[in-house]
C-alpha cells in the first residue's frame, strides 16, 4: 500500500532536493513565516524546521506543495501531467477503509479533556497584521446529520486559548451543514486533521458535488484506499497516518472575535465574528510535526491548493466546450498563483473558440477567476512575461476585451463591494475576458502575421560551443 502520511512527501522532496532543513533555532511568532515565504519564493524549495523555540518535541513544514513541481512529486508524474492526472484521478474516487487504534500513527499520543493544550502546538504568527497564532491548515471532518456522509472542507483557525479557536466558515456545504445542525440546536462535532499527506489535503481543499466523499476523492488521487481510524470524543473517522488531529464541537449561535487574516487574495481579510471551536481531545504522532501552512501574499501552499483545485476543475469544465472540440493544452492561475486571474492556454481551431472558453472560466464551479486570458501554444502561460508580450501583441482591445458587471464573484474579493445589507461573503464584481490568440488555425495567413520573429535556427543552435572555456 501507498504511502499516506506527510513523512513520505517530505522524503520525497529531500530525496529531489527540493526540502531545505533548517537545523538553526526558528521562531514560530518571529520569524517563521518569513523564513518560509523566503526560501521558496528565493530558492523554490520546501521547509523542514528541526528545532523550534519553545516547543522541543515537535518539528514543522511549510511550502510542501507550493508549486505545481512539487505536486508531481506527491503524484509521481511528470510536472506537465499534473492537472490531466489529477482530473483522471479525481473521476475514481475508492471508499475507505478502517483501521483499528494500533495502526493509526496519529493515536501515539493521545490528550484529553484537562491535557488538551494548544499553546504548546507551534501554530505559526503567518501575516505581519494577524493578531497572532493561526492554524491554516486544519482540514476539517463533519457529517450531514441527516444522511451521515462526510464533508471535507478547510478552516482558518485562530488560535484563542488552550482549547478553543476561531473557525471562519464561508457559503459552502460545510456551512449548509452547520445550518442543519444550528436548526436542530445540536452542535455541530468536528474532527481537524492537521498534516495529512498532500493528495489527501489537495481532496479537502477540493469542491466536490454536495453529498460526496472528500475522502473517497482522496483514495482515488493516492489509488488506495484511505486508511480512517475512529475518534475519541467524537462520532467521526479521521486519516490514520495524520501528524495531529483536533477533536470538538461548535456549538450554533456561539460567536468570537476573529482577525484579519492575511488571506489567499494577498490581502487582508477584515477582523469580523466567528463561530467557536471548543476542543476536547488531541491525538497526534510521536515526534510531530506541525504542518504550518503559509498564507498572505503569494506563492504558498494555501495558494497553491486552492488554484491547483481550479486549474483541475476548470480543465474538466472546459474540455465540454463547444462540445469537446476545443484543443486545451494547460490551465494557470498566475501572479504567484493568485486564484483571481487564470490563464488558458489552447489551440484555437475556429474562430471564437478562445472566447467560449474564457467565458466559462468566468463562469465555472468556482467564482474566484475574474480575468480570464487566453493564449496560443506558442506562449507559456505560466510567464507572465510571456502571457504580457501575448496581450500586448495579439489583442485589439475593443474585440478582444470583454467585460461583464454585476456578477457573483469570489468572497474575499477586497476590490469588489459586498452585496447592500448581506455579510462580507456575498460580493457582486466585475468579471473581464482578454483574448489573446492569434486568428484561428483556420485562417493561416492571418495567423502568420502574429508568428514570433525569432533568429534562424534557434532551435538547434547551442550556445556552448561558441563560448570560451571561462564563460562556459
Ligand atoms: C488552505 C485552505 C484554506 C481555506 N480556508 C478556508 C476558510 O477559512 N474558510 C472556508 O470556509 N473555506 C476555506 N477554504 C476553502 C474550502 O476549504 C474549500 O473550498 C472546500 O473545498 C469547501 O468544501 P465544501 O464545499 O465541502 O464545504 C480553504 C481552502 C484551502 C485549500
Ligand atoms: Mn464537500
């Protein structure tokens, strides 16, 4: 069987030199993030920090799946059939499967009640204007009370004391679940997997249809069955060979302060109220490790699994366009993975194949895109400057720039103003397409009037041989 925990990403990565290890002393408040954010964004590499101020016993990992070189790492594919491959797998989904206490790594250690202490959890100080501590990456387990099926979903958590956090819910299926709980006057129980392998991670962060098991998406993505162990306080299962795993309840009606937050936009989310999460157990492995997910400005991995679930979702989606036949090569979120601006990359056969499928990215499962850019194959459309040259050259703006006012966009869109008299969840926003692709494949001698002047025979020219022994 497959491998399931983060242990195994993480060697992976080593074993590609992709992970840095930091042996020198870090602090989770002072300067973990910072050291985090730097070296991927400087060095492109992943984090393992060994020696923690303040918290011997554990250790912590960030930046694990920050780009789209590091899924395929936990995949085990090539980088170009990421997105293809996740979308294949996705369609396979595999129930779980139980194990007993005795084999789930994540029961080495188990607190409750009065032991439960997660100021010893080194929960990372991530934005410089958070108000402190945040758990970013809490993968959270709930049941539909009616039908029992799981939901997985992800949920800030600022944490507020020994055994309590804040836990922002935005208008997805685990707030209708919270809903059905708050009219039953029941709380809602809730099991937070924190540091499960990134595939298991990539199908919480995943919007599956309502009803669905995020769980059996993750068997699917990893071809085995997920290993679930039962919980302690609560009614739920939980992945086996998960680092830690907060047990709670929240209770309908009761609210705390919570934020800002640096958020997934590269902005911050404004202070406001959330519900309350009251811990009652925590289990985690032996030696643990804190899975301190970066957020704020771009990359990270918040970035990274959210666009990789829309570049995924998206490739899907537009693959039914114009009935199949539209030619798509790759699907990008860029700016650092910013999941507001995605880029299409296709061959455009006929005319107006480009701006059908811009017009669904525009309007797809997710509302984050609000530019859509498409592209030919000739540009690389994880370039920015590539992506720019393309825009600059090939686009008559008044035909090729489109734009649509009025319409849903993604919650925590700061520019676009929230809906008169609704919470900041519901935020109405503009939504803009730019094409540019050459004429389509069928209009050839167009089409040659856009071609890249490039120098003869660049593409078996090698440089090497020209260059003198000192500059080689
Ligand atoms: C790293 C990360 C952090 C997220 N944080 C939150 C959050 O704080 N609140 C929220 O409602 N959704 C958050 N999301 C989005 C949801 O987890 C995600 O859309 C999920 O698939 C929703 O599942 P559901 O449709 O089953 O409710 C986050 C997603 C990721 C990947
Ligand atoms: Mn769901």
């Amino acid at each position: 069987m497959r491998d399931q925990s983060i242990r195994g990403h993480l060697a992976n990565l080593e074993q590609q030199g992709e992970l840095t290890r930091f042996i020198a002393e870090i602090d989770p408040d002072a300067n973990m993030s910072a050291v985090s954010w730097k070296n991927f964004s400087e060095r492109g590499q992943s984090c393992l920090f060994t020696t923690l101020k303040g918290h011997p016993d554990w250790q912590a990992v960030s930046q694990i799946v920050a780009s789209r070189r590091k899924w395929a790492v936990a995949l085990g594919v090539a980088e170009h059939l990421v997105v293809p491959t996740l979308a294949e797998r996705i369609a396979n989904p595999l129930p779980t499967v139980d194990v007993g206490r005795a084999k789930a790594p994540c029961k080495e250690v188990v607190m409750i009640g009065n032991e439960v202490d997660l100021t010893k959890v080194p929960a990372m100080w991530t934005s410089a204007r958070d108000p402190g501590r945040y758990i970013a990456s809490g993968m959270c387990i709930i049941k539909d009370p009616d039908t029992g099926i799981r939901n997985v979903s992800f949920h800030r958590a600022q944490v507020l004391g020994p055994d309590k956090t804040a836990f922002l819910i935005c208008p997805r299926q685990a707030l209708r679940i919270f809903q059905m709980y708050g009219a039953r006057g029941r709380p809602m129980e809730v099991a937070m997997v924190i540091g499960a392998h990134p595939l298991i991670t990539f199908a919480g962060g995943f919007v599956a249809p309502y009803g669905v098991d995020e769980m059996t998406i993750a068997g699917g993505l990893l071809g085995d069955a997920v290993r679930m162990v039962k919980c302690e306080t609560v009614d739920l299962e939980v992945p086996a060979d998960a680092e830690m795993i907060l047990e709670g309840e929240i209770i309908p009606g009761e609210m705390t302060e919570e934020g800002p937050f640096g958020e997934v936009t590269g902005t911050y989310a404004q202070e406001g109220s959330t519900p309350l999460f009251r811990i009652k157990a925590v289990t985690h492995r032996r030696n643990p490790i804190f899975y301190a997910m970066q957020c704020g400005l771009p990359p990270s991995d918040a970035h990274s699994i959210i666009c990789t679930t829309i570049e995924m979702k998206l490739w899907e989606h537009m693959r039914g366009v114009d009935g199949g036949e539209l030619e798509l090569l790759d699907v990008r979120c860029v700016g650092g993975m910013t999941p507001l601006m995605v880029v299409v990359q296709l061959r455009q056969r006929y005319a107006g194949q480009a701006k059908a499928a811009l017009m669904s990215v525009l309007s797809s499962p997710y509302l984050h895109p609000k530019f859509a850019v498409a592209v030919d194959e000739d540009i690389d459309p994880s370039d920015v400057d590539q992506v720019a040259w393309a825009i600059a050259t090939r686009t008559h703006a008044a035909r090729d720039v489109q734009r649509w006012d009025a319409t849903r966009v993604f919650t925590l869109d700061n520019a676009s103003p929230i809906e008169p008299g609704m919470s900041p969840m519901y935020r109405i926003g503009t939504k803009m397409l730019i094409d540019a692709t050459k004429p389509p494949v069928a209009r050839a001698a167009e089409r040659r009037r856009f071609d890249k002047a490039l120098p003869p025979n660049l593409d078996t020219v090698r440089l090497e041989p020209f260059l003198s022994e000192a500059d080689r």
